[in-house]
C-alpha cells in the first residue's frame, strides 16, 4: 500500500509527494519483524519502550517511524518520523487499513483460561483437521500458519502482528484460527477488533498477580473476551469452574456448557485414566460415545470436552472428532512421557501453576505404582504469591521434590526457592539449583515404578538468567541422564 493511501485522513500533516509514493511493505510494533520498507511503530510498553529499538528498526529497513510525541528523533534523514500524543490509537487506525479488510475473513477460535489453552488448540486443530477443514494455530508453543511453523515471542502476540497473521491465513484460503488469548493481551489490547466466532474458558487459578494485582482484576481480564462477543457467536464454558459460572451471566452469546461434575452441554463419565493414555464415555446432545486419547488425566478430559464442543459447533461429525482426538500424539512440554530402561517413567509438563501442578500430581498419584519425584522451580520476575501455594502441593502430592532454577531472570536463585520452602511442611525436599544436576539426581534415585516428574519448563528449550539466556532442552538432558 503507498504512504499517502495509508496515511490518508489519518495523518494530518502533509508529507513529500515523493514518500507518499513509497510501497508500504509491512508494519510493525516489533523490530525484529522489521523489513525493508517497512513502517515502525515505536509503543511503549509495560517492560520495554519500543523508543529504544528505533535503531534497529530503521537497519532493518524500517523508512517510516510513528513515535510518541515527547520521543527524541534520530538525525536519519531517509527515514520519515511521524509524532503522535496517541501512538495506541494510530496504530489501529493503521492497521485496521493495512491488514483489516482481510483479517476479518478468517473464522477466530480463541482460547483463555489459566491452564489447558495450548492443549485445546492442538485438540481443535487435531479435530478440524481429520474433517478436512484447513486451519492456523498462534499459541504459546508456536504459530503454525499454512505448512510454516514460526518461533512463538508471546502467547498471544502483538495487535499489529495479530492482524497480519490473520491476513495471511485469508491470502493462504485458510478457514480457521485457534488462538491462544493470554489475560495480558486482552488488557493490553492486543486481540482487539478481532472478530472471535467463538470463545473458549477453561479455568481460573491464581496466576499473573505481578502484573493484575489481584485475581480479580485477573479475572476480569479474562472476561473481557467474552463481553466482546457478538449476540450471535459461541461462549463454550466450563462450569465445573466457579468463575465459569460467573462469564455465563456476562457474556451476550449463545453459551455452551461443559463439565465433569456439574451439568453441562457436554459431559464425561466412566473415566479411566492410564500411563500411556485416557479413556470415557462423551455425552453431549448431538454426539455420545467412547473417546481414546493418548492424553493423560483428568485434567485433559476437561480440555477434550471443551474442543469437542467448539467442533460441534461447527458442525463437524462425531467420527472426525474421535479420529482427531485419538490421533494426536503429543502436545509438547504438556505430560510428554519418555520410559526408562530401568522401569520407571519420566514426564515433561509446562506445569507453572499451584493449581497445574497440583493437576499434574493428582494424575501422577492415581497411575504410579511407586514413589512420585518432582523437579521444579518458580519464575524470577514473576507472581511470587504463587512460589508457597506451589510448594505446598509439591510438599503434600510428591514423595519427594528437589527444587531448582526454572528461569531466574534477574532475581537471585535462592530468593526464589526460599518462597517456595514457605508452603512446605515437612522435609521432603532437596535443593540443587542447578537444573541439569536435579534432573540427574532425580533420575538416578527413581527405581521401577517410579515416575519423575519435570515441571515448569515444559516445550520451553532455553534457561534465562540475570545476564544471559542458555539452551536448555529437558528431553535431551533426560535422554542424555538415562545413558549413563
């Protein structure tokens, strides 16, 4: 698109009629997505201001850089600097010209909740799949768009790449998009004018308390992408939730139920939970039947039920579903097993929550036949208030926990495993801060039938520490341990 075309109307000062002819290739709130003519909008953030990066944007082809009105200007003169005292409204304005005629075509499947949303979205892309139907997933993970898998920088990611996203998905004639919707992206409003079809809430724990102050405001966070739908689209809840119960009544669209305990939409029961996978009776109004999947516990029954429900609701046939569902093989970093020579079972889970791992152990206590041994730590930077809650359901479900660095950031190590010990009461612990020499040690202790328990780091294949960032690839460590 040329500059005058973009900026029309937009911006009111006038520009050389030679830079209004300029293609527009690309915008971006994020250097490292800069390309070569590419427009640049410098926000300012909670943790960085995109001011700082203006630099590196222009070196990477940046010619157009929108800023904040007080932000000091480069001296580049084949750059165009354009001040605003509302760089957050601009750039939707922007993009909402650029990408948003298009953006708006892709059908928008979006998932919040404190624990379960990647896993959702490797169900409904599993479901959707089997049934033929072409679909993108952005997500924690990854962001898989058209056969091309790209790095994930955010859970959710910025407004302006969101849209381009989207845009990508229409030029690439791909029907769907299931989107993992993370509370900071709802406040910070980076899913806005997003047209979600349906919405998807899986649960609320005590997470993020760093940045919402309390788990209200959390909640509410959540909300938000439920009050947003239309009259005429798809709320699919878990009223198994108490917080569930409360979006119910705040949502105007169509609701759809799912639960365990309480009565729902659709239902599980006859539950048998394995080492190597899971199996119930679904039932739901139009669809009721066996469900096999290679996913394990309780907690991932929940998170059947919730894709299953937004497949029916477009309309895909119960044998695709059961296909999908049994045909995914693994959503990394979430309860991936890998079996030992020695008779005993490692699991890999991303689990970062008091109420995750509490999940997670429960699961582990009802399939293993010995001694459960967790490894785990906390985020530096990070929610403290979760650190004692952690360490009282690592304290009460595991026999043993050997806690250790998860990524420290700036904080000091000790300081963090100090506000785990708070939730402990008993001694049933061991502390080796370095990671690789916990997963050692709990690999060497662990004995037939035993299962250890890895948590935190999930698909994550780095450690970020006060001064640097490491590759660190749990799976490799623990094949690497079992060698030896």
């Amino acid at each position: 698109m040329l500059l005058k075309e973009l900026l029309d109307n937009i911006h009111d000062k006038e520009i050389s009629p030679s830079l209004g002819m300029l293609e527009i290739s690309s915008i971006s709130c994020d250097s490292r997505r800069v390309g070569n003519n590419s427009l640049f909008v410098a926000l300012k953030g909670s943790r960085h201001d995109g001011a700082r990066f203006i630099e590196e944007a222009v070196g990477r082809g940046a010619r157009v850089v929108i800023l904040n009105s007080d932000a000091a200007i480069p001296q580049r003169k084949d750059v165009l600097f354009l001040r605003t005292a509302d760089p957050y409204t601009y750039v939707r304005h922007l993009t909402q010209r650029f990408y948003g005629p298009l953006s708006s075509q892709v059908k928008s499947i979006g998932i919040t909740g404190t624990n379960g949303k990647t896993t959702v979205t490797y169900l409904i892309e599993s479901i959707l799949k089997e049934a033929g139907k072409s679909c993108g997933v952005i997500g924690t993970v990854n962001y898989r768009i058209g056969g091309s898998i790209f790095p994930s920088t955010n859970t959710t990611p910025d407004f302006v790449e969101n849209h381009r996203l989207l845009a990508d998905l229409f030029k690439k004639q791909i029907e769907y998009c299931v989107m993992e919707v993370s509370s900071h992206s709802l406040v910070q409003g980076r899913v806005d004018l997003i047209d979600f079809k349906t919405a998807v809430f899986t649960n609320l724990a005590s997470d993020h308390l760093d940045y919402h102050g309390t788990r209200e405001n959390y909640f509410l966070a959540k909300a938000g992408l439920f009050t947003r739908l239309s009259p005429g689209h798809t709320a699919v809840i878990n009223v198994d939730d108490a917080c569930g119960c409360q979006l119910m009544t705040m949502t105007p669209a169509k609701v759809v139920t799912y639960g365990i305990n309480q009565p729902a939409d659709l239902t599980a029961k006859d539950i048998r939970i394995g080492m190597k996978g899971s199996q119930f009776e679904l039932c739901a109004p139009s669809a009721k039947g066996i469900v096999q999947t290679r996913l394990v516990g309780r907690h991932n029954v929940y998170n059947i039920l919730a894709a299953v429900a937004v497949c029916l609701k477009e309309n895909i046939g119960w044998e695709a579903i059961k296909k999908g569902i049994a045909g995914l093989e693994r959503v990394p970093g979430r309860l991936e097993r890998i079996d030992s020579p020695q008779g005993f079972s490692v699991f890999i889970d991303y689990a970062h929550t008091e109420d995750a791992l509490k999940n997670v152990l429960e699961t582990m206590r009802t399939i293993c036949q010995g001694r459960i041994i967790l490894v785990f730590g906390c985020g530096g930077d990070r929610d403290k208030t979760k650190r004692p809650r952690m360490g009282a359901a690592a304290g009460q479900w595991a026999d043993l926990t050997i806690l250790t660095n998860d990524n420290p950031r700036s904080e000091e190590p000790q300081t963090i495993i100090e506000g785990i010990l708070q939730g402990f009461r008993g001694d049933n612990y061991e502390v080796h801060l370095d990671r690789k020499e916990a997963i050692r040690r709990a690999v060497e202790m662990a004995r037939p039938g035993d299962v250890v328990l890895l948590a935190g780091k999930g698909h994550e294949d780095y450690q970020i520490f006060k001064d640097k960032t490491i590759r660190f690839d749990e799976q490799e460590v623990v094949r690497e341990c079992l060698k030896c």
